[in-house]
C-alpha cells in the first residue's frame, strides 16, 4: 500500500472518527499525539479494508503495541474495534 493511498484513507478516517465520537485513545482514553493503529504493519496492508480497519491511538499506546508482536497488535485492535 503506497503511502499516497494511506494518506487519503487517513483523511476520511478522520471525519469518520470524529462522527463516532471518537476523538481520544482508545486503549487509555489519553489524547497525547493520537494516531490510527493498524492491524498489520502497513508494508503487510494489501486491501483497502485492512487499510481502513483501524483503532486510534495515542503515541504511548501506538508504541507500546508496535512493540509487542505482531500478534498482540492485531488481537488488541481486533479488540478495541469489536468493543465499540
Ligand atoms: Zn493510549
């Protein structure tokens, strides 16, 4: 997935975000530098709904998550998303 794509999905992500209600992190409720969370690293997102399948995150919580395995990552947002 080319960053270009990315950057446009992001935009529309945004709006749709703010139209849930969804405007601090997910995971701490915190609003430090929030970012959206993907599922798989993005040199792995091959599908435009994998690109937009997404948890927003603060940077703590981004960081702690890019860390803890890739397993982690994808059940924790897999979490977070069917939680709602
Ligand atoms: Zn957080």
């Amino acid at each position: 997935m080319k960053l270009k794509d990315w950057n446009n999905a992001r935009r529309k992500l945004k709006v749709d975000f703010e139209r849930q209600g969804i405007t601090r992190c997910e995971k701490c409720n915190g609003n430090f530098a929030l970012s959206f969370g993907h599922r798989l690293k993005r040199r792995y997102i091959t599908t435009t709904e994998e690109l937009t399948t997404v948890a927003l995150l603060c940077q703590i919580c981004h960081e702690d998550l890019e860390h803890g395995g890739h397993d982690r990552m994808y059940d924790e947002i897999t979490r977070i998303i069917e939680a709602r």
